[in-house]
C-alpha cells in the first residue's frame, strides 16, 4: 500500500518491479478506475498473473486518460492475455501497449490460442498505435494476428520478435502488411529462413509508397537470397531509413550489385546494422567505397573481420564523410595498424560523435594515435576501448579529451535550454488556459448529466412504448412469416406442379414424334404397298382380260360342241324312237352313232376353262 501510494503521484504510476502480486493489482485497478491523472501505468517485472490481468482488464473501458500500458514479464498466460485483450478492444484512450517477456521468471505467454484475441483487439481498437508482443510464443497464432491487423488502420509500431513464426508465419503477414499503416515492423530471431522472407517481401516491391520506415530481420537463419529480396524492397521503398541483418550469413567475395543499389537508391536509408553476418574482407572494402555517396547516420559492422588494408579505406573514407554519427567495428579483429589507420579518419573528421573499438587488438601505438587524433577532434561523445591492450595512460588522455567534448557539448545547450524554457512558459498558460476550460467543461459536464437523467427517463418511457410497439410488429411480423411460409408453400407446390406438367408435356411430345414417325413410316409403307398393288392390279387386268378372250373361244368351241351335242342328241332320240317301233337297224345305228374319239375330244375341251377358272380371281 505505501508503494502504490508512492506512486500515486503526477501522470505516471511507476510499479516496475515492485513486488506486485494478483491481490495488488487489484488496488492497481481501483486507482486507476479513480483517478484521472494517470497517462502512464508501468507495471513490468512483478507477478500480477491471470487474475491480477483480468483485475485490470476490468476497468481498462471505463479509463478516459491512461495511454500508456506496460505489463512486460507478469507471469500473465493466455487466459490473464483474453481478458486484457478484451479490456483494452473496449477502450478508447490506451494508445501502446506493452505485453512482452523481458529475460528472467515471470514470462508473458500468449500461444496460437491467446492470439485470437489480439487479432480481434486490432481489428476494432481505433486508437492503439504501439504493441509489443516479444517473446510471447506467438507461433502459428500469427494468422489470427494478420487477420486482424488486415482491418487495422491506427497501428504503427509492432514487435514480434522471438515468437517463433517460422516461414509460414512471415508468408500469412506479408500480403498484409502493405495495407496498414506500421511505420515499425520488428521480426528478428523468429527462425524465418530465405523462403520466409522471400514470400514475405514479395508484394512489397509492388507498394513503392508504403509507410515502413524501420525493419528488423536479425537472426533469421538468412543468406544472400533473402538478403536480396531486401535490397530489392530498399531499391523502391521511399521511406525505409533502418535496415537490421545482423546475426545472419551474408558473405559473398564481393559486393553484389543488388546490394549496393539498393543501399543506394534507398535515399531515406540512415541506419545500416550487419553485425556478425560473416562479410567478407572484398564485402566490407566495397561498402566503404560507397561510404560517401550514402546518406547514412549509423553504421553497424560489429564480428565481421576487417584486415588492414579495409581499415585503411575506412579510415580514409572517414575523412570525407559528411553524415556518419554512429559507427561500430567492435569485435572485428582489427590490428594496431587497423586501429591507427581508424584514429587517422577521426582526426579529420566532423560528424561521428560515437565510435566502438571494444574486443579487438589494438595495442599502445593506436591508443597514442586516438588520444593524439582526440586532441583536435571537439566533437566525438563516446569511444568504447575496453578488451584491448591499450596503455592506461593513453586510455586517461581519451577519457579527458572525452569528457571535454561532452562539456562543450552540454554548453551549448543553455540556448537551447533557453528555447524550451519559453516554449515551457507558452505551455503553463496553455495549461492554465486548458484548467479554465476544464472548470467549464466540469459545468457544462454537471448540467449534461443532468440533461442526461432527463434523457436516461424520456429514453426508458419511450423504451416501454417502443417495446410495446416492437411487441405488436413481433406478431404482426409472425403472421406476416406464416403467411409468407404458407405463400411459399403454395409457390413451391405449384412450381412442382409446373415442373411435372413441363416434364408430363416433354414425355407427351416425344410420344407423338415418336408416334409421328411411326405413322409417317406406316404412311410411307403403305403408299409404297398401293403403289404395288396398282401395279399388280394392271398386271392383273392385263391378265384377265388375256383369259377372258380365252374364255371367250372356249365359250365359242364349247357352243358349238353343244350344238353338235344337241344335234348328236336329237339323232339318238329319233334312233331310240325307231328302236322302240322296231324300226331301227344297223344301218341306221351306224349312220346315226356320232364317232367315239369326237366326243372324247369335246370332253377334254369342256374341262379346259373350268381348270383355268379356278387359278384367277375377278378383282374386286
């Protein structure tokens, strides 16, 4: 309770390693809920856990003022992580937020499962602009993330390094990330290999305008063709002015042209880091080559080795660089030539105020060097020499020569002290100016709430009347669904029908061509049996009327075999006459017999037509 009341006073609630604990918290929140006068709230290195972050995560909607919140390494899992997400996806002041692990006890841990509502806090916070989100083991959770970040609008620094994203974790934020606003992406020691890196910078060389200004990709497992894809991105980036690859491969004999147009068409470029990439010597001499033609601030070569003759360059290039204010070549095995080489550079030069020499071999004449190139150099802050063989006498020379620069350095600030104080004096009567307003506001805020108690008592009067009004529009609309399922009933009932009369009618149609066709060919085959017929029928005209003339003489022959009958008749009767009266006689037997073989011939002569009549038939 003493700490906290401790640290209850001006804008910031500082608690950082305090000792706090889940019941704690709980007083964390409450002065929080309470008070207006907190705009930062540092809470980082205690064990506040699960329960103290849902503690906190209870007020977060209901703070106007607080905008900064740090609860870096507090023992917090993913359940303490969703409440607090929750929380903060309902306020509307926090603008950075802090959620990190920090090296010791007490990590942070978010998860594929406590990353669902990071993704949701993104994709409806308006306000936030930072989150830090290190060493959370984030994992295959960086999905939900890029989806949420691909509505998020407001973010502008993300850090997600040491969570373990691997190359399908940069795939899943490299079509994202172009569409948001982050001017600061860190994803360094995240195991992302090449074929990460190459899927996540693909897309980006299509958004030449993209606000990125600072990229960490250190201790990504790279080598030369990931680093490509990045000069690739610097060649047509606008913005980007920090670039960090340390801790990866890169040792190509020499300078790639890639590399060195994309360094230098990069014209906001002002930090370079390649720290413990393995360069190699050629590398670092074609770097140094170009060292005047960049606009860089800093440059970092820390563990690459550096051989006399690349010292000698960078010390020469040194003279004439007009813009290099940082430069590191700690642990880069240089000799004592190399460090005198060095302090030759910084004898002439003008901008560099911090330069690292630590862990290499410099020895006494390079340390004689640097306190003699010190002498006459006013501008150098900061020169780290520790791990080397340099004579404490000549370390003391560099620590006053030092210590001068820093002195002049610290005179010169009363002008500008001056100009901060009057901006400051402007600011108290701002400050005043804004109290004043404050005080009508708390006037104007008292008169609104009570405007809003009028408003809260015409809302729930006209609540009721509109609950009685949706009420009667509930059943209204139920019988207006009834009616509507029963019309869609019949709607389908007769679309059914419509559908079995389309296809009764189908089946109809192709019966009747079919039957149409049969005809056709019944029609066909008859016509082609009549035609046949006539045909027969004229044959057997012809035929008949062959035999009707054969008739005719068998007729004629047969007429006149009946006359001789009749006369032959005639005889025999009157012969038979004259045999009764005894008058017959051979004589006249033999005169009036007619001869055998005529009659026989007249029989066969009869029986011709009648076998010829039965083979033809009278047509009808």
């Amino acid at each position: 309770a003493d700490v906290l009341l401790r640290s209850c006073q001006g804008p910031c609630l500082k608690l950082e390693e305090a000792g706090i604990a889940k019941e704690c918290a709980k007083g964390v929140a409450i002065a929080l809920l309470l008070s207006d006068s907190f705009h930062f709230a540092e809470l980082a290195k205690n064990h506040i856990g699960d329960q103290g972050a849902a503690s906190i995560a209870q007020v977060l909607p209901l703070t106007r003022t607080l905008a900064f919140l740090d609860v870096s390494a507090n023992d917090i899992g993913p359940t303490g992580a969703k409440a607090l997400f929750e929380g903060l996806a309902q306020n509307q002041s926090v603008v950075s937020l802090s959620y990190a692990s920090l090296p010791g006890l007490h990590r942070n841990t978010l998860g594929p499962s406590g990353s669902e509502p990071v993704g949701r806090l993104l994709r409806c916070n308006p306000v936030l602009t930072k989150l830090v989100l290190t060493s959370t083991s984030i994992g295959e959770g960086i999905v939900h993330l890029a989806e949420g970040l691909a509505h998020n609008t407001t973010l502008l620094e993300l850090h997600l390094g040491n969570n373990d994203l691997g190359a399908r974790g940069f795939a899943a934020l490299g079509p994202v990330v172009p569409g948001t606003s982050l001017e600061y992406l860190d994803l360094r020691d995240n195991r992302g290999s090449d074929q990460g890196v190459v899927s996540l910078l693909e897309t980006w060389k299509e958004h030449p305008g993209m606000p990125l200004q600072v990229l960490f990709l250190g201790g990504n497992d790279l080598s030369w063709l990931a680093v490509r894809q990045v000069c690739y991105f610097m060649e047509v980036s606008q913005l980007l002015r920090d670039v960090k690859l340390d801790r990866n491969v890169i040792n190509p004999e020499r300078m790639p042209v890639a590399f060195s147009k994309g360094i230098c068409d990069c014209q906001a470029l002002r930090r370079l880091v390649l720290g413990f990439c393995s360069l190699r010597v050629g590398f670092i001499a074609d770097l140094c080559e170009l060292l005047p033609r960049l606009q860089l601030q800093h440059l970092d070569l820390s563990g690459n080795q550096i051989d006399d003759p690349t010292a000698q360059l960078l010390g020469r290039q040194l003279r004439t660089c007009a813009t290099l204010k940082s430069l590191d070549v700690a642990t880069c095995r240089l000799t004592d030539q190399g460090g005198i080489d060095i302090a030759d550079g910084l004898l002439e030069n003008s901008t560099l105020e911090i330069v690292s020499l630590r862990d290499n071999n410099l020895n006494v004449a390079s340390g004689q060097r640097l306190a003699e190139a010190l002498d006459t150099n006013m501008v150098l802050l900061k020169l780290p020499l520790d791990l080397n063989a340099i004579e404490f006498k000549h370390l003391v020379a560099i620590k006053k020569a030092l210590d001068r620069n820093r002195a002049n350095k610290r005179a010169q600030l009363p002008g500008q002290l001056r100009n901060r104080i009057e901006d400051l004096k402007d600011k108290q009567v701002q400050v005043g100016r804004l109290a004043q307003e404050r005080e009508e506001n708390a006037t104007a805020m008292q008169t609104a709430r009570a405007r809003k108690d009028l408003a809260e008592e015409c809302y729930h009067r006209t609540a009721d009347e509109h609950a009685k009004r949706v009420d009667a529009a509930a059943s209204d609309l139920d019988e207006v669904r009834g009616s509507k399922m029963r019309i869609e009933a019949e709607i389908a009932t007769l679309k059914q029908e419509i559908k079995d009369r389309q296809s009764h009618w189908t089946r109809r149609e192709r019966q009747y061509a079919i039957q149409h066709d049969e005809l056709s060919n019944a029609i066909a085959k008859l016509q082609r049996s009549l035609t046949k017929r006539e045909e027969d029928l004229k044959d057997f005209e012809q035929d008949g009327k062959i035999e009707i003339n054969k008739l005719l003489m068998v007729k004629e022959q047969k007429a006149r075999s009946l006359d001789a009958t009749r006369s032959l008749l005639a005889k025999a009767e009157r012969t038979y006459d004259l045999w009764q009266n005894g008058k017959f006689s051979n004589s006249a037997l033999g005169t009036a017999l007619p001869p055998v073989p005529t009659a026989k011939k007249t029989e066969k002569e009869s029986a011709a037509p009648k076998k010829g009549g039965k083979k033809k038939k009278t047509p009808r």
